[in-house]
C-alpha cells in the first residue's frame, strides 16, 4: 500500500490517468488557439479546463503530482497541423472512449469520478457536433486529385519504365505528363463546379489540383533518387508509396469522417494497380512494336 492508501498497481493507473488528462487538456488548448472558428473555440476551451480539472481530482485522488509527457501531446499537436484538427480530435476521441471504459471500473472504488464519466461522455457528443473542417468540405475534390494521379501516373510511369529504362527520362516524362494532368484535371474540376453553380468552384479546383501534385511529386521521387540504370529499384519503390499514399489517405478520411477504412483502401488499390499492370504490358508491346 501507498502513503495515499492505495494499491501500488492501482496508484500506477491513476497516475497515468492523471498524466492523460494533461496532455490532453494541453492539446485541446493548443487547438482552440488556432481555432478560427469562434463556436469551437469556446467548446475546446471549455473541453481543456475539464480536463484539467480532471487531473486535478486524479492528482487529489493519488496524493502525489505526475508532470505530462510533452510526446504525446506534440504527436496530436503535429496531427493537427498535418492533417487539420477534425482528424486530430477524432484520434484524441477514440482514446476518450477507452479511457470512459477504464474510469468506469474505478467508479465503485471512487464514486467521485462519477462526474468525469459523465463529462468525458459530453466531450464526446460536443466534439462530434462540432466538426465542420473547411478541408473535410473538399474531400471529393481531394479523391478526384488523388485517386485521378495514382490511376494515371503511376500507369504511365509503369509503362514508361520498361520502355524508357532510364530513370531520368522516366523522372522528366513522369513530371511533364504529372504537371499537365494535374493543370487539366483542376481546370476540369473549376468547369464541373462553376456549372454546377458551386460558389466555392475555385477553392475545390485549388484541393484537386494540390491533391494531384503531391501524389505526383511522391510517385515521380524515386526515380530523381536512383541512378539511370535502376529504373526497376524505382519502379518498386513508386509501387510502394502508391499503396502508402492510398493507406495514408484512406486512414485520414476513415478517421476524419467517421467511415470504414478497407472497403475505401481496397477500392481505390484494386482500381489504381489494375490500370498499372496494363500500362506494364503496353509498354512492353510498345517496346518491341517500335523495336526500341
């Protein structure tokens, strides 16, 4: 037994309660600071000062003061800006639902944490009720940009490779013909919105075409990397960051909108790698076609 009267094993769990709570009400501040939205930055404020009331009661509770862990407050600080605070406070929830569940078997051995279950229970619905990302409104603008440049590029890298065998041929082709694509495609998109009286037809013609270079500059990379002979080495690697492209994306809008991550992730791979292994084969064809 402690000093406090509590199991040494118990007195950890509450420590580490206690040590949560911080680092959360120290993210939740952090994203209220930057909240431009006026609505969620009262509710963040108001979800930080309950957490740190909780870590008042847990310290009160064990008798003794646990500073937090600056990591895990910084690895969901750098959530928020990589991917917007919608997808880090959904990651911060799915936390905030187990540890309702782990407060809930201390209840009968510390009736007064009665009102944290029930204040984490409203953070909860508070967090869901709030989410309104001006990112997450763009999110088939993203797909289109994404979803277009991994189906097209990557093809075109894969016949390219087998028919060019020079990675910085392969590089200059793949960046000329990315570029391009991702020009047209916003330019596309800004037509399909204006027409269809979108007032915001700029701004998701802005995400597509952004969503298209960035998929470009990661499946055009590998072949900048490696020396003019190991265009296959590059091609694997293309490979690679395409399926982790896809993953990455997928978790970020399963996550951020609340929808199931393998159905989306095996769609758009099935869809981007058939269309690979048929531009495999016409480059091959093409090859001995023209007897390069």
């Amino acid at each position: 037994m402690t000093d406090a009267g509590i199991d040494a094993k118990l007195l950890s769990a509450i420590m580490k309660y206690q040590k949560i709570e911080a680092e959360d009400a120290a993210v939740y501040n952090h994203i209220a600071l930057h909240s431009k939205d006026e609505k969620n930055k009262e509710i963040l404020k108001k979800i930080a000062q309950d957490e740190t009331n909780h870590r008042l009661l847990w310290r009160q509770i064990a008798g003794k003061n646990i500073s937090p862990s600056r990591i895990r407050a910084y690895f969901h600080i750098f959530l928020h800006y990589v991917f917007g605070y919608t997808f880090a406070i959904k990651v911060m929830e799915k936390s905030e639902i187990k540890t309702i569940s782990n407060y809930k078997n201390l209840l009968s051995a510390f009736p007064q944490i009665d009102a944290i279950i029930k204040e984490e229970q409203k953070h909860e619905d508070a967090l869901i009720a709030m989410l309104d990302e001006e990112r997450l409104q763009y999110t088939g603008a993203m797909v289109l940009g994404l979803n277009d440049a991994l189906v097209e590029l990557t093809g075109a890298l894969s016949g390219m490779t087998f028919a060019l065998r020079d990675t910085k041929l392969i590089a200059l082709a793949g960046i000329i013909t990315g570029i391009s694509a991702a020009l047209s495609m916003s330019a596309s998109n800004y037509l399909a919105e204006t027409s269809n009286g979108n007032p915001k037809a700029l701004r998701a013609s802005f995400y597509t075409g952004t969503s298209y270079i960035i998929t470009v500059f990661f499946l055009v990379l590998p072949y900048l990397i490696f020396s003019k002979d190991m265009f296959a080495k590059a091609f694997v690697l293309t490979v690679i960051f395409a399926v982790s492209i896809i993953a990455v994306f997928n978790y970020y809008i399963s996550t951020a909108k609340s929808l199931p991550f393998f159905k989306r992730f095996k769609e758009m791979l099935f869809i981007s790698f058939s269309v690979t292994v048929i531009s495999f084969f016409i480059g091959i064809a093409a090859k001995r076609i023209l007897n390069l």
